[in-house]
C-alpha cells in the first residue's frame, strides 16, 4: 500500500476570483506539526479562534484551480458550504485512528478496536 501525502478535491461550488473565473479542483497535503503550531502565533487567530481553520487551511491546500497561490485571502473569500467541505476533509485525511486488535480478559476472546486519539473513549 503506497502512502499518500497528497489529495485532490473538487468543491462543491468553488472559488470565484476578482475576474469571475471559478476554481474548483485542487490539492490538500497532509498536515505536519508546524502547521497546527504556528497558527497558534497569528494574532488573527490569537483575537479569534474560529480563525484557525482559516490559517491551517492557507497551509496545507497546495493548488486550488488555476491560482498562483493560497492563501488566508482566499480561503476568507470561499462560499460557507465549500470551507465546511474543506475543514471536514481536512480531518479525515489527518484523522490517527486506527484498528487494533484487543482481547476479552474474561473469555479471551480477540477482536478488532478502533483506537481513537487521546482523550476519546
């Protein structure tokens, strides 16, 4: 199995830059540990917190359409529907869950668990 570092999406409505084209395709890289520290930094996100998936968003989407770059501009200017597309494929493809297999200390019987992130039950 190859690991993938890099996916492509396709939002639901798009992005329409100052000349009226509309960028739709694009790529989000997975998330490394400095792109969920340094936003942290950003005032922006210092004065507001919702502003978070803004800045994290800037980071890690590497193409969007025909644009020269992302950045927190563009992703501010995105419709509601497609920065809630954005977020929610953001944490599935950084998501750490994994399945491992446990075994009942009663019967001894063995089975496959989810094991969520730290904190989760």
């Amino acid at each position: 199995m190859e690991f993938k570092t890099e996916y492509e999406f396709v939002l639901p409505r798009g992005y329409v830059d100052a000349e009226g084209n509309v960028h739709r395709e694009g790529v989000m890289r997975l998330a490394n540990a400095r792109d969920e520290i340094a936003p942290l930094n950003d005032l922006r996100v210092q004065r507001n917190r919702a502003y978070l998936i803004i800045v994290l968003l800037a980071r890690v989407i590497n193409r969007l359409g025909t644009l020269p770059e992302v950045n927190t501009s563009v992703i501010e200017e995105l419709f509601a529907g497609d920065l809630r597309f954005l977020e929610e494929m953001y944490n599935r493809i950084n998501e750490d869950e994994a399945m491992v297999t446990v075994g009942c200390p009663e019967c001894g019987a063995r089975f496959q668990r989810e094991f969520g992130r730290l904190g989760e039950s």
